[in-house]
C-alpha cells in the first residue's frame, strides 16, 4: 500500500491508509491507547482497541515517544464529542489495524513542542529533535519555499544564478576572516568570503549582466548580538543601471515575497518610503528607524530605503579595515559616489561631504540588505582606497586583480545583497535568526551538534606545517 501523508487523511474517511512517522504523544485510556503520530505534514490522531486483536494492541503498548512506525487503518469520522478543532485532522482518527515499529528512540531530551522551553543550548545540541517541532517546520520550509520564489522570480527577470569560490584570496573588506591552510602552497591561506562582492563585480566585467547567488558568507565577528559566523545572503549584481533600477527590482520581489507567501501580512507603504541617511539620524537617532505606525501588529510591515549615506568617516582605531587612514568607508569600499559628488572624490575634496550611492533597505527597524553602484572606473576605485589609507604596495596587492580588471572595460553596474536569515525571521515572527537556520552555532560560534571547532589529529597539523602554542 501506498503511503498517505497524515494532513491527506481528512480526505480518506472510510478508506484503508498506510501512514508512517513519529509517535508525537501517547495516551491511555484502558481498553484504549491513542496515538498522535506526526510526519511533516502534521498530526494524526490514531486509537488502538483493546477489545480487538490482543497481539497488535499490545503491540501498541510498548510505543513510547518519537518511536518511528508504520500504522495501516481505517480513516473515520470522529464523534462529535471527539473532534478537535485545533488540529487540521481533528474530524477523523485512524483505527489501526497493523502496527510495525520502524526503530525505537530513547527518551527524547525535551519534549518536542516544548523546544522552547529548554535552553537553546541544549536544542541546537538535539537540533534534529528541536526540528521535528511545527514551529522550525514551518520556519524551514517558508525559507524554503522564499529561496524558491526569489530564484523563479529572478529568472524569469533574465539573472543568472552562479555559484562563486569559497576558497578565495582575502582582502579588507569590512569584517575579519575565517583563513584556511593552503596544504598544496605551504605557509599560505585561503580566506573564505565575507561575501561574493569582488567575484560578483568581476562577473559584470566578464559580461554577465543579471547575477544573483543564495551565497554563504563568513564573517569572524566576535559575539555581538544576533549574528552568525555564517549565513546567507541573497546576493544580487546588474550591469548597465542606476540606483533607481536596483532599488526598483528588489522592492518589487520583497512584495511579491509577502503577497504570495505571506497573505496574512500587510506592508505599511507602497513604494517604500524612502528617508536620506541624515533624516534618518536627525528623526530617529538610528539609520535603520522602525517607521512602523503599530508596534503591536505581528503582521504589519514598514519597508524603508535609507539612502545618500556618508562614504566616508573618521577612522577609529578598532575599525580601520586594513588601512591605516584618518577615514574609512561606512559600507563598501567598492561603491561609487552619488554622481554629483564625483568630481570630490576625484579630487580627495570635501572627504566628509562625500555621499555614497549605497542604499540599505529596513524593515520593522531591522536592516535587511543593502547595496550600491559601484566604482567601474579603476581611478575612481584607486581613489577611495587612497583616501582610506591603503598603501600603494598593498592596494596592488590586495585589491590589483580589481584594478586590472577594471582596465578591461567595465561596464557601470550595481548590486545588493540581503540578509536572508533577517529576513526570514521578521516573516515569521521570530526573535532570532538561529531560529530560521537548520544547523545555527552559539553567539561564541560552536556547533554544539557536531562539537565544532575541535582539534585536529597532529598528522594533519603537520603535513600544513603549522604547530598550535599552548595558550
Ligand atoms: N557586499 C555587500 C555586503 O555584503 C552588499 C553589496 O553591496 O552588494 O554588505
């Protein structure tokens, strides 16, 4: 017999099923033992009487929790008493007839719709547990289904989706980086990427035009609130455009997003209201304000553009990126400035004055992505590292496969990238992003699942060449 997802129940009353999960609950009733049996579909109430086959409901009698089984029965209409309107499959049960036990499971270490209220260290320990609640189904499978939409959408707009090296050259960028021994080039790194941006303005050189990644990006940030060493980005670049085309296509998928997947949800304004950097700080005190008009309304939406940000600023000493300059950039060291503000930037006049044509799009007060056009021209690119204090010797070195490419005829371009974990968090009304991500680390960035970081056996350290001092 085929199987039947539980949520398809409803529509086999009076019919033979074969159902197989997890037992979510269990209760006795004497003569009678219920059953919820969970698949990812959802619940099913299944009752086995003692009054019939003796050898099957004492079958029954040994399942505890998370047991995994196979349940042939009979779908009927539960009494009137009996239908529970909070479950989808509360008008009808299963009277089993065969019951097989697929694999037993010892005490689950909380109880599974009660992730929450453990600590989150002990459920990203038993992640595969926390995940089996309706709740991380849900979150998963609605990132799932915005990941499909995104890429549906963005195709048919003519984006290509390509994927771009992981093991990569690094180059101060803005955050510090995970480094990986190079075996093959003794003494030497990998860096993994704090995002595509150099792979992806270097695909608009080689003419691809429309691009867009679901991207990993790795960032070795010390603790500091919601983030992760890794997550992923929405990552996007167009050749040929301005500011206006950029903003125009990721406003119109952020709707789409929320209209199709979200119906429930109502964004505040449309087109999203838009408030320049020094608004923003002057109404609000913060450049990522919460516009929205109630705070109370878990589905209510205020998208924002914040735009014509300050390019550079005032170095402190924590945050110089690599340089070694009175100022550093505020967002990307690769943006160019808003048009009028070219000749400034040209001549390192005015640094302070200069605005940058990034444009970060908030919502619910959360930053959610943020981009700008970029520098196509090598000059303009050479000149915003001078002003941030790179050394000629190391602007060739880090950043002179840019430069030279830029040489090749560039074409203009821009781009954004989201933060997809943020995203999808507002969406489903949660506190963090780890809750919208399978496998999330601690804030100090250990996998409790897989007891990651950990040592490495001294073959492997020795054949990098590297030796580890005791701390
Ligand atoms: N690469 C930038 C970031 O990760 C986004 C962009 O400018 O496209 O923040």
């Amino acid at each position: 017999m085929e199987r039947t997802v539980v949520s398809e129940t409803i529509s086999h009353e009076g019919k033979k099923v074969k159902v197989q999960g997890w037992v979510h609950s269990r209760r006795d009733h004497g003569k009678l033992i219920f059953i919820d049996l969970r698949d990812r579909s959802g619940l099913l109430q299944v009752v086995f009487w003692g009054g019939g086959d003796a050898v099957l409901f004492a079958q029954a009698d040994k399942l505890r929790s998370e047991f995994v089984v196979t349940i042939t029965g009979t779908v009927q209409k539960r009494g009137e008493n009996q239908v529970n309107a909070e479950l989808p499959t509360g008008t009808v049960e299963l009277a089993a007839e065969t019951l097989e036990i697929l694999n037993e499971s010892e005490v689950p270490a909380f109880e599974i719709e009660k992730a929450t209220e453990v600590g989150e260290d002990r459920r990203m320990e038993y992640r595969y547990l926390d995940m089996r609640s309706e709740r991380m189904r849900n979150n998963l499978e609605k990132r799932h289904k915005i990941i499909k939409l995104i890429r549906d959408e963005l195709d048919q707009k003519g984006f290509w989706e390509i994927e771009t090296p992981y093991l990569t050259k690094g180059t101060p960028e803005g955050a510090r980086e995970f480094i990986v021994p190079a075996r093959l080039s003794p003494g030497k790194f990998y860096v993994l990427p704090q995002s595509p941006q150099q792979f992806k303005q270097l695909l608009m050189v080689g003419g691809v035009e429309k691009y867009f990644q679901i991207a990993r990006c790795f960032r070795d940030e010390d603790t500091r609130g919601d983030r992760q060493a890794e997550f992923t980005q929405l990552d996007l670049e167009m050749s040929f455009v301005e500011r206006e085309d950029v903003m125009a296509i990721n406003e119109a998928l952020l709707i789409k997003i929320v209209e199709t997947l979200y119906p429930d949800k109502h964004i505040q304004k449309v087109p999203f209201p838009r408030m320049t950097y020094k608004e923003a700080m002057e109404q609000y005190g913060t450049d990522r304000p919460d516009i929205r008009e109630n705070k109370e309304d878990p589905n209510l939406l205020a998208f924002m553009w914040v735009i014509d940000f300050p390019f550079f600023e005032k170095t402190d000493k924590e945050e110089h990126h690599g340089a070694e300059g009175e100022w550093t950039f505020t967002h990307n060291p690769f943006s160019a400035p808003i048009p009028e503000h070219t000749d400034k930037l040209m001549a390192k006049a005015g640094i302070g004055e200069i605005l940058t044509t990034q444009y970060d799009v908030v919502l619910n007060g959360s930053e959610i992505g943020g981009g700008s056009i970029r520098n196509h021209k090598p000059e303009a690119l050479r000149k915003v590292l001078e002003i941030i204090g790179h050394k000629p010797e190391n602007i060739e070195r880090d950043f002179g496969h840019m430069l030279k490419a830029f040489a090749y005829g560039a074409p203009p371009h821009g781009g954004i990238a989201w933060g997809l974990e943020r995203l999808v968090m507002i969406l489903q009304n949660e506190p963090s992003i780890r809750d919208v991500m399978a496998f999330p680390k601690t804030g100090d960035s250990r996998d409790l699942l897989m007891q990651a970081p950990n040592d490495v056996n001294p073959k492997t350290l020795k054949e990098l060449g590297i030796k580890v001092e005791e701390q």
